[in-house]
C-alpha cells in the first residue's frame, strides 16, 4: 500500500517508523515531515490544513491510506474532505474532533453520557464567569473553550488566579478559542494517558503512557507539551482500564455515533486516578506526542495493521499482541522553551545513535542543512527505548541523551520519577 502520513513532528516521526516495519506499506510519504523522517521516507511539502490540496496529491500518488497526526488538520475538516473523496482515512471529522476542539462540547457529552468528569460550568461573559469563581473558591481551573496550543487551561489555585485567567481569556489572549470559557471543579489524583483506537462502534484499548509536562527536573517550571513519557502507567491497573471502557469510552462513543457523528481514529483519553477511580480531564482526538513515541515503540508493526482495521471499521475482530515490555522517552529542547529559544543551532553526534527494534532517536523540530541537522523547533529530538523494564529502558533512552552533541538543548534528568524514583 501507498500510505501518506500527516504532520512532522516527534510523533509523526514514530507513526513512520512503526508503519515502515510492514510488510503491507510499499511506499511511504511524510508530509510536511521533518530531517529524521527524511532519513526514512519521502517527505513532502504540502499545506496540511487543506483537504483540497492534500486530496490532490493523494490522487497523483496513488494514496491507498492517509494517518492524519496533529490536531489542526482534523478540526479543520481536512480527514472529511479527503473521505468524501474516497479515500481511505485514519482520523476522526471535524464533528467528532469537537471532543478536543471544544471543552465545552466534551463536558456536554459527558453529561449525556454519564461519564465521571469534575464539575463545571460554562461562560461567554467575564462578569457571571468571576462570580462563580468567587462562589466556589479556589482550587479551581479555568480553560478556553478551543483549542489553544495547550496552553488554554489555568489550574488556579487561589481566587486571583483565576480572576486573572478570565480578564485574559476574554480579553483575547487565546483568540476565538477564549470566547467561551468552561470553569471546572478542580481534581486531586494522579494524571494518566489511555490510548484506544476507535471505528465509529468499537474500541480497542492500545496502550497507556504518563507524561511530564513541567519544564524541569522536580515537575518545576512553565508547563510544556511534554518532556518524557513512558508506557505503561501502572497507576491504570486493568481494573481501571475496565471501569474507563465501560463509564467514559464506550459511553461516549455511543454517545457521538447517536448524533449522527461516530468517532473514528485514536481517542486519547486524559485521566485523573484517585482512590482506585478515574475521571475524565480531557479528549485529544490524534496520539499525544510524546507519548506515541513510546507506544509505537512498543507496538511496532502491529501498529499498521490496528490503525487500518479502525479505519476499514473492523477493530472488532482486532487484537493487540501485548510484549511485556516498557519504553521510555526523553525529550531533547532547544534553551528557553517553552518561551523564546533560538532556531538554527547545530545538532551533532545523531549519526553514531543506535537505531534498533529497542533504541530509536525520534526528530520533532528539526531541519537538514546541507547534510547538518539544525533545530528547528522547541522541542527537537525524543530519545526513545524499549526494555524488560523500565530502569533498562530509561538507561537506554539516557545512553542516548547523553551522546547527542547539542550545547544549546536541555532535558530533563527525571523522567519516570514516579516509578523509578
Ligand atoms: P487539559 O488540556 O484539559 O488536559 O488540561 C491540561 C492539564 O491541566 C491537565 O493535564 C491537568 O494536569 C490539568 N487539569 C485540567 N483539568 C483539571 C481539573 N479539573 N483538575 C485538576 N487538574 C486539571
Ligand atoms: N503530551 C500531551 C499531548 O500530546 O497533548
């Protein structure tokens, strides 16, 4: 099969990886991809954001199979346009990506499907929003409605925070995505990541991963996209992972398919584990980066063939051939992100990485420059590894850290501090 892939950062990077150990892809495209995913197939500069454009290239290179990756280009409808023309598609419309596109929609869906999320209440004007705050009191977390490059939600916790958050948000610091405003009840626990892929009807759970979103070593600093991931998370026992099956996934899946707007693709589902229980804290609709690096580490081929099953609809008689493994990855950025940090700066040393079925170094922000790879981006490499355990894996993905020669970057030294210590 001829199979186009959507995006170019670290996660794309690893969907190109894992797609290219099957036998099934004949040919491989990346577009807009990144100097790491050139190394491995083709890539393609194309506006992604318009299914018009994407559609037409697919046409004159026999496209049998399009992963869409980020977010953007499914809310912009772009996985719509390309299936009305006929073309295979792994990624949800634009009416089901409103489950990460819109806050207030995910709560709404929430409430018809019963699903355990925090409470919430939703503004489009400042005045009635601060009084709520006031009449309930911090802790409590303010989030613009749309999305917002994941820097859309305030977990306040005091009053003044989140009074402040609502002057911003409606003073258009998030643009159209702060015209509405979800206030929410705070919740105490710890965050996990559940991965299931989903055609429309069925669900197929592929794996779980925690994040690090914090900047620094100790979970200091401004919040990021996320410096390391691992899977598994320990803390979604498969008693969790049931109870999340049967009170939020399939729920809401039942839930969009009786609105007429099935949800089709990856459904990352963003969890709070407290005392033995989860609750929802949000839906992504695409893999979340890093986190699919880790997972596609650990699914390899197979991943193919379950993202193909989801979009030929036949996930029901698809089945996860689990390793007892864990993988590890730890993200290289550039000095200064999240804020401002310098582009261009020379990456050396990535030739002399490992690159086996267990240690892979994964571009996100990068560019080649006459044979040089330059940063190009915040967060630039996602050293990734597999082993039997975690400790070996984290080794492996720190083994490679370390031997990246790249004065201008950091990462951080903790990650899996939870498990590992
Ligand atoms: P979201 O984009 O909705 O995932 O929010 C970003 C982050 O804010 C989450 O990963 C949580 O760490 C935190 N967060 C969001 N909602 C809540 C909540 N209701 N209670 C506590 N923390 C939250
Ligand atoms: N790593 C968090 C996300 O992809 O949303």
């Amino acid at each position: 099969m001829n199979i186009l892939i959507l995006g170019g950062g670290g996660r794309e990077h690893a969907l190109a990886w894992a797609v290219l150990q099957n036998p099934k892809c004949d040919k491989l495209i990346v577009a807009p991809g990144n100097a790491g995913i050139a190394k491995i197939a083709e890539c393609a500069d194309l506006d992604i954001l318009d299914g018009g454009v994407v559609g037409q290239f697919c046409e004159e290179n026999a496209i049998d199979f399009i992963i869409v990756g980020p977010e953007a280009p499914l809310a912009a409808g772009v996985a719509d346009d390309l299936r009305n023309a006929g073309f295979l598609v792994f990624g949800p419309s634009k009416d089901a990506a409103r489950l990460e596109a819109s806050k207030g929609f995910t709560k709404e869906i929430c409430d018809a499907a019963g699903a355990p999320t925090a409470g919430y209440a939703r503004f489009t004007e400042a005045g009635p929003a601060k009084d709520y705050i006031r009449a309930q009191g911090a802790p409590i977390v303010v989030k613009a409605d749309g999305l917002a490059a994941g820097k859309g939600v305030i977990v306040a916790m005091d009053d003044a925070t989140a009074l402040a958050a609502i002057d911003d948000m409606f003073g258009g610091e998030f643009g159209a995505a702060g015209a509405e405003v979800v206030i929410e009840e705070f919740m105490e626990g710890e965050e996990a990541s559940f991965f299931v892929l989903c055609d429309g009807e069925n669900a197929l759970p592929i794996g779980t991963a925690q994040d690090h979103k914090r900047a620094y070593d100790g979970d200091e600093g401004p919040n990021t996209g996320g410096m390391g991931a691992y899977s598994p998370a320990p803390v979604l026992s498969d008693a969790i992972q049931t109870q999340v099956m049967d009170q939020i996934v399939y729920p809401t899946l039942r839930e969009m398919a009786k609105r007429g707007t099935p949800y089709e693709g990856v459904l990352y589902v963003g969890l709070m584990i407290k005392d033995g229980a989860a609750r929802l804290v949000e839906y992504n609709c695409r893999f979340g980066d890093p986190e699919c690096q880790v997972l596609m580490l650990r699914l390899g081929a197979q991943a193919f063939d379950l993202m193909h099953a989801a979009a030929e609809k036949r996930l029901d008689k698809a089945r996860v051939n689990w390793a007892d493994d864990h993988a590890m990855t730890v993200v290289l950025a550039a000095d200064g992100y999240p804020g401002s940090y310098e582009k261009g700066t020379e990456i050396k040393g990535l030739d002399a990485l490992p690159a086996t079925s267990f240690e892979v170094c994964f571009h996100a922000g990068t560019t080649a420059d006459k044979g040089r790879v330059l940063a190009n981006g915040g967060r630039v490499l996602n050293v990734t590894a597999r082993g039997a355990t975690l400790q070996e894996a984290r080794d492996r993905a720190y083994a490679m850290a370390g031997a990246v020669d790249w004065p201008e970057g950091f990462y951080r030294r903790d990650i899996g501090w939870r498990i590992l210590g």
